[in-house]
C-alpha cells in the first residue's frame, strides 16, 4: 500500500509541483488542466486564524485582507485579521503552506485546505485526503523530515 501511495505522489509532483526557486508562501491556484501558477493569495484564500478558533477551514474575505510575507491573506473577520496580525507566525501555517507531507518528501506542492492537522499549536496542511492520511500515520517524524529540507526547498 505504500509503495501505491508514494507512486500517486509522485505522479501528483509531476502535475502540481513548483518549478525553478519557489515563494515562501504557498499561492498556488490551478492555471490550465494540470498545472498551477502562484496567484498572490495564500493558502487559497482561506483564513489560517480560523482553524484554531473555529476548528474547521473557513473562506476569507476581500474585506478583511493583510499583505504578509509578500501575499495577501485573507480572513473571515476583523477578528481574525487582528489576531493575525498581532502575530502572524502563530498562525500562519507551517512550511509557507505547502503541503506538509510533500514538503517532507522533498517537494512543494498545492494544499486543499480541508486537509490539515493542528499539532503542538503548528498548523499543518496537505495536498489531499490521501496524503493526510499518510501524514497521520506518522506525523512527529514527518514534521522533523520536513523541518530539515522545507529552506533548502525555497531555494531549488
């Protein structure tokens, strides 16, 4: 069954996977059948504070948006984006966004936001239901893999 998983992700880095130096923040939008382009707004336009405070992935608003690390960030609430703000690297997700289990693999690809884990305060995202599952499976020593190779990541 693994050898299964790893060969549907690789298959997944050859469609959605970042090319040449990549951004710290994850922008990733589908552009065409299999690829994805950054498109500026972080993890897809979804509201980091939320996980936290409301336990589930909840959409941001246009109204409520701050600049961060050179994306725009969005939120569900004036609430959420000053608690952003007043400390972004408590709630900004770990990796720049990308998907945790990838960044642990070696490589940066897309997230959909209904896949993540919150461990120890960290918020985690994934590329899908799949791979979270993987990522669940052993999660301190993916975290620790990923920890190691996330920088030298950015700069391929």
């Amino acid at each position: 069954m693994k050898s299964i998983i790893s060969g549907l992700f690789f298959l997944l880095l050859a469609f959605g996977s970042v090319a040449n130096a990549a951004e710290p923040i994850n922008t990733l939008e589908r552009s065409g059948l299999f690829g994805y382009k950054p498109s500026g707004i972080a993890i897809r336009g979804y509201d980091p504070v939320a996980y936290f405070t409301q336990g589930k992935p909840l959409d941001g608003d246009d109204a409520f948006t701050t600049l961060w690390n050179n994306a725009t960030w969005r939120f569900s609430s004036q609430e959420h984006l000053d608690l952003f703000t007043g400390d972004p690297e408590k709630y900004a997700p770990q990796y720049g966004g990308y998907c945790a289990y990838g960044v642990a693999q070696g490589s940066l690809v897309k997230i959909e936001p209904e896949n993540w884990t919150i461990v120890e305060g960290k918020l985690y995202l994934n590329y899908n239901q799949k791979l979270q599952n993987e990522w669940e499976k052993d999660i301190p020593d993916y975290i620790k893999t990923a920890d190691d190779k996330f920088e030298g990541l950015l700069a391929e």
